[in-house]
C-alpha cells in the first residue's frame, strides 16, 4: 500500500529507528566482521556488476529499504509505467522509452496504436540513411562524402548524443568527426564551425517542434553560414531534421524525407535510443546502435522480472534514498573511470536533477522528506587532484559513485592497471580512511619528531567511513553503454516513486525561458525597460548601453 506521506509509511518509520544505530557503525567493522561481505553486497545483470558493499548498511537496513519500496507501490507504479499508461501526469502522457529499445518482434499497443510497429519504421528510416552517410554514397553539393556532423539541439536532444558519441568514440567510424551545438551563446557555434567545410558537412537540428529558441537560432545562423557559400538548392544536401513539424522543416529547406519523427511519450532526457540518437547511429553503425538499444533492453527485463533483493536499478536507487533521506546527504559525486565517459556526470545531472529536482508530489502536496540531491562529477583520475580532497575529509558525507571497464579500448601499456588500482584505492581509502594511530604510526617508521608528529597529526588524519558504489563491466561498448543508461534511469523511477514525484515533466525548465522573451524584446529596444525589480532593471539598461556601442 502507497501512504500519502512518505514519513507516514511504516518502513520509513522503521528506517528512522533503524539509522539511530545504523549511523555509528563503521565500515571496517562491517568488513572485518562479515569476510563475505562483497559477495552479500554485490550483484550482476546485463553485463554490469553492481558493488554496494562499501556502504553504511547491513541486511536489516536493505530488508527495510526494499519494504518501503513495496510500501510506495514500486512494482505498481513499474507494471504501469512498462505498459503504457498515463502515468505523467501533469502532461496526460505516457512514458515508454522503454519501448524504443524493444525487439522488432514485440507488441505494445497504447491509445490504440502498436508503438513498437512505429519506432521500428523510424529505425528502418535511420538505418538507411547513416548506411548511405557511412558508405559515402550521400555526399555534399560538390560530390565529396560527409566528414563532419553537427548535432544542434539543447537539453537531451544534445546531452544524449553527445555523451553516447564520446562514450563510443573507438567505434566511431574514422571518416566522420561528430559535433555538437547547444548554447544560444554565439561562442559554442562560432567555434565548431571554424573548424568545418561546408560542403562535407552535415547539419542535424533536433528540435521536435522545430520551435526550441536556442536550437532554431543556432539553426538559423548554421543555414546563414552555409548559404554565404552555397545556394538554397543545396540545403536538402546539408540540413536534416529531428523533428514532427514537417512543414516547418519544409521552409527551412529540409527534405521531408530526412526528417525522423519521435513521439511525446519520449521524455528529452531520454530520448538518446529515439531518433535523436541519429548522430550515434552515424557516428557507430546501425548494428553497434542495434546494440546499444539490446543492452538497454536487457537491462528493463532485468529490472521488471529481477526480484528486488538482487535487482539492479532497485538497490542503486534505494540505497541513495538511504543516504538522502536519513544521513541528509546533500549530493553524490559520479566518478567514471573511462576517459570516454568524461560527459556522463552532465548527462546523470539532467537526467537525475530534472526528473526529481521537484518539491511536490504527484498529487501537488508538498513533499516530506528531501527529494534529488545535487549529481556532479568528473572521469578519475582527474577527480582526485581536484575535488577529492573534499570528499576525503570535508565535512559532508557525500556518496560516490565509481564506474569503471575491466578491459580498455587501447593499446597503451601499463595505463589501464594504474588506472583500475586508482579507482579501487579511492573506493577503499573512502571506507577505511586513516585513523591517528596508523598516521602515528607511519610517521614514527620515518622517524619524525615528536612534536611534529603532534602538529601534523590532525592534518593527515582520514576519517573514512565514506560511502560509495562501484559499477563494474567488461569493457566499454555499445550493450553495455546502453545498460548502463538504463540502469540509471530506472535508478531515476525508483526514486521518483518512492518520493511520491513525477519523475517525468520539467516545469521548472519555463519560467526563465519566459522572462527571457520579454527581456530579450527590452534588449533590442522594441519596448519599455523599466517593469522589472530595479537590480534586473539596471542590468538591462547597462546591456543595453554595451549592445549600442
């Protein structure tokens, strides 16, 4: 049974009791006295190995988590989320990116239309065409092949591709050089297209509506660029769209027949396994993206019939609601251990903050408890001659989260066993810290003076007992990449449903876009500036004054 207040449920209560003891344990006595601890506290599913034995908890405290998960409806709210229903609320929508990545010989018939039938016409439709971008059948206005793809979207229509693209960058077929544009800021275009030639160049813009602000500007100076070289005639060669808005895209000089459609119960920030995954399907091939959607697959199968003890998706997300909600911690640090994977903590930001960054329920009663903590991160081992000072021995517990491939996409010797021996020190450094009496110790071997030693001590002390996750998979590649993805959006959804939150809308993202229409029509001067609070007011009448000059 879901209880209205999350504190209200009785497995919250319990947890409650539960973290008045669970908060002093220590880690290193967890270990010491439980030798099989990891193999308790860690499990496996669609190629990735999920260790979460290095946390502050024991068989009772993930005994209560999973009870308040059942207590919050987490199965219902699953079963109805896979079968299509309405379950975003404030839009009446449903949420099946989960049906992107279904075989072709699958079924799922929402509002009368069998979904799987449609997104596999769209797959065809990008199969075909990144087999003739690849192939260099498609070439540009003066016969040459395509060597460059510009995405231009914002938001998930830029964070997917980009992170995917960088991810699988052994993959990436050698002739192509993949870009990608989303900042209104006239910079981030200035820059990519000093570095193209418009006449083997490739513009995506992925915009469903074909009306995004930032996009359709960034568009609109793309096609200004181009046509300072080329005619309107050969924009259809050069300009292909991500979008439903056919007549839009039509004016603009796209071919309707380059134009992929995806649907509205495509969430953005999941839209990477849709139509806008066009700049992966031609940067990897369609077999390696067939791939990727296999492995995200995998990973919803895993999710829906695993039981909850060993199921992936389940035990990340409620171990963060432990942390979140009973320690207060604030935030959680994604530290991948992969290059490649250096735009994974952004992707995470967008999909975790803007999915549960939200202080009401799905009812639109207040929440009772803290919902999403702040996510950010960066690839190891730059991480820790940056922020991990912080982390080691700051005053805030914050959670990390380690990801790292057995095997690289390199030959370069020697790099990847120092990198592996990082990732995990860091984990075990985290859980151990360093107490006085091993610092004492360590110093008295190297024969340093007493009243150094006293002096330093307090300095070089670790406290530890810091918790973290470590997500291991063979290697980097297009399956595992693909459940990787999954596992933190389903991580995503478990949490939404036991905060009571729609995971799925994002009216936070309007208000700013809706004040900057009027502020931008004050900039240009088409009307009166003063009807803002007076710090606005006199920003916009010193930009005014700049823009003038």
């Amino acid at each position: 049974m879901s209880h209205s207040n999350l504190t209200d449920a009785p497995a919250f209560q319990a947890l409650s009791t539960h973290f008045a003891e669970a908060k002093e344990w220590q880690m290193r006595s967890l270990f010491s006295r439980s030798p099989d601890r990891f193999s308790r506290f860690s499990t496996e599913a669609a190629g990735l190995l999920l260790d979460y034995s290095k946390n502050r908890l024991d068989e009772k405290t993930m005994s209560l988590l999973l009870q308040l998960a059942r207590e919050r409806s987490l199965e219902q709210k699953r079963a109805a989320m896979f079968s299509g229903e309405k379950i975003n609320t404030t839009e009446d929508r449903a949420v099946l990116h989960t049906a992107l990545r279904l075989p072709r010989t699958a079924s799922l018939v929402v509002d009368g239309q069998d979904v799987v039938r449609e997104v596999h016409e769209v797959l065809d439709h990008v199969r075909a065409f990144s087999e003739r971008i690849r192939s260099g059948q498609w070439t540009g206005c003066n016969g040459q092949p395509i060597t460059d793809i510009v995405n231009i979207g914002i938001g998930g229509s830029d964070l997917g591709p980009e992170m995917t693209c960088r991810a699988l960058r052994p993959f990436v077929h050698p002739r192509l050089s993949l870009h990608f544009v989303s900042n209104v800021d006239g910079h981030d275009l200035d820059a990519v297209l000093a570095k193209v030639r418009p006449e083997t160049t490739l513009f995506i813009i992925a915009s469903k509506t074909f009306t995004t602000r930032e996009t359709m500007l960034n568009a609109q100076s793309a096609r200004s660029w181009f046509l300072r070289h080329h005619g309107e005639s050969d924009l259809p060669r050069h300009f292909v769209a991500v979008s439903t808005n056919t007549e839009a895209g039509r004016a603009f000089g796209i071919d309707p027949e380059n134009m992929f459609p995806f649907w509205d119960w495509v969430g953005g920030r999941y839209s990477v396994w849709s139509a806008i995954g066009l700049p992966l399907a031609l940067a990897i091939g369609f077999e390696a993206f067939s791939e990727f959607l296999a492995g995200g697959h995998a990973m919803d199968v895993h999710f829906q019939t695993a039981p909850l003890e060993q199921n992936l998706p389940v035990i990340l997300g409620m171990v963060g609601v432990w942390y979140r909600n009973f320690f207060g911690s604030g935030s959680i640090s994604i530290a991948p251990y992969h290059q490649d994977l250096s735009q994974f903590p952004a992707y995470l930001q967008q999909l975790e903050m803007e999915s549960n960054g939200k202080r009401v329920t799905s009812e639109g009663a207040p929440v009772t408890a803290a919902t999403c903590p702040i996510v950010w991160g960066d690839v190891g081992t730059n991480g820790q001659h940056a922020y991990f000072q912080l982390l080691h021995q700051g005053t805030d517990l914050m959670p990390v989260d380690f990801i790292a491939a057995l095997k690289p996409a390199h030959g370069l010797e020697g790099h990847h066993m120092v990198l592996l021996a990082n990732c995990f020190a860091q984990s075990e450094a985290f859980m151990r810290g360093k107490t006085e009496e091993e610092v004492r110790s360590e110093m008295q071997a190297q024969q340093v003076p007493e009243d150094k030693i006293r002096s330093l001590l307090p300095h070089r002390v670790f406290p530890g007992n810091r918790p973290s996750n470590t997500i291991l998979m063979d290697k980097l590649a297009p399956a595992t990449l693909g459940a990787l993805i999954a596992l933190y959006e389903h991580k995503v959804f478990v949490q939404g449903a036991v905060w009571g939150i729609n995971c799925f809308d994002q009216w936070g993202v309007e208000l700013g876009k809706v004040l900057a229409k009027n502020i931008e029509s004050e900039l240009a001067g088409e009307v009166r500036t003063d009807t803002h609070d007076a710090s606005t007011n006199g920003l916009i009448a010193r930009a005014r004054i700049a823009l003038s000059e």
